[in-house]
C-alpha cells in the first residue's frame, strides 16, 4: 500500500519509520501537498526568526533548534537527531560526533580562509547533508543554514536553482546529480547549483 504522503519513486526523499509517520502533528494532513504546505509555512517563519538577527549558525544547539523552527509545527520529532538507519547519512550513534567535527571544520576553514566564502558555505552544506542528522527535512535544513552562513561571511544568500528556468523535478535532479558528485569530492558542481 503506497503512502499518499511519501512518492514511493522519489529516490532522493528520506522514508520515514512507521514510528516516524505516526509523528505528524496536523491531524488534516491526508495528502503530500497538504504536508508540502504545512512544511513550507513553517520553513517560511523560520527563515524570518533565523534571519531577523545576527544567529551562530556554526552552534549545534541552533542548528537542531532550526530544524525545530522549520518543523516543529508539523513533526513531533523535529530539531531531534534520527535514532533510526537510513540508506544514506551517518549511522545514527555518530551524528552528535560527526556534527561537532563538521562545525570544528566550518570554524577552522572561516578563521584560516582555506576555501572561498562561497566555498566554505557550500561545503558545509554538502557535509550537513551528508551527516543527515533529522529523520526528514536535511536538504532544506542545510539549505537555510548554507545560506545563514554565506549571509555572516558577507556573501549574498544561494538561489539553489532557482534562477534556472526549469520544472521542480528537474531542479531536483540537478540537485541530487551535484550532491552525488560533491559525495565523490568533486564540489564543483554542487558550488555551480548553488548560485544558478
């Protein structure tokens, strides 16, 4: 029996548990665009709180508290790390570990300048994703955060695809094809996404 809330042939999507599902907060949400939109007004009023003054997005507390912020109306779990295996991300024991080590990372990259601003951003971006520290919801955790970041390093925020005249799903592919190739340590095009 298919979810009406999870498309079964998006490859990209995180499955939530049973456990997970049984989470959802709004009792109406019975479609994915109804959960679409309940996620988007969240993500749009954090985006404002997240924004509104100066944030240390390089803290763990304030990155789990925005990820609280952008769901935390829609998921009971939200701002909590998964306590569950995923077929991609860290395994779940060490996201605490592997967020300190990005964050430590993040900080020696700013203070030393090892890469670009927009480089700094967009690794730290890859890496969050990577970690995939919440049961749902890292593209657009990271993607707020990246953009948080470039902001305090003085660079404009990322469109992330938005310039590109092109349908959502293949905005998504471009998406998931530079994830993929910054995964085998080609930033390149995940930095070229980022500001098209």
């Amino acid at each position: 029996m298919s979810d009406p809330l999870f498309d079964a042939d998006d490859d990209a999507a995180t499955p939530l548990t049973p456990d997970e599902r049984a989470e959802l907060i709004p009792t109406y949400i019975m479609s994915r665009a109804q959960l679409n939109e309940a996620e988007q007004i969240g993500i749009a009023d954090a985006d404002i709180w997240a924004f509104g003054r100066n944030r240390d997005v390089l803290d763990q507390d304030f990155l789990l508290g925005l990820h609280k912020r952008m769901f935390g109306r829609v998921w009971r779990w939200a701002g909590a790390t998964r306590a569950s295996e995923r077929n991609i991300g860290v395994a779940a024991y060490k996201i605490g570990i592997e967020l300190r080590t990005l964050l430590d990372d993040v900080r020696f990259w700013v203070a030393n300048g090892t890469f670009p601003p927009d480089e700094i951003a967009v690794r730290f971006h890859h890496r969050l994703v990577f970690i995939h520290p919440f049961p749902n919801g890292n593209g657009r955790h990271a993607r707020l955060a990246a953009d948080l970041l470039a902001v305090s390093l003085e660079r404009p925020r990322f469109s992330w695809g938005s310039a590109s005249i092109v349908e959502a799903a293949g905005t998504r592919r471009a998406y998931v094809a530079a994830l993929k190739a910054a995964d085998a340590h080609d930033i390149g095009p995940l930095l070229q996404f980022a500001r098209s």
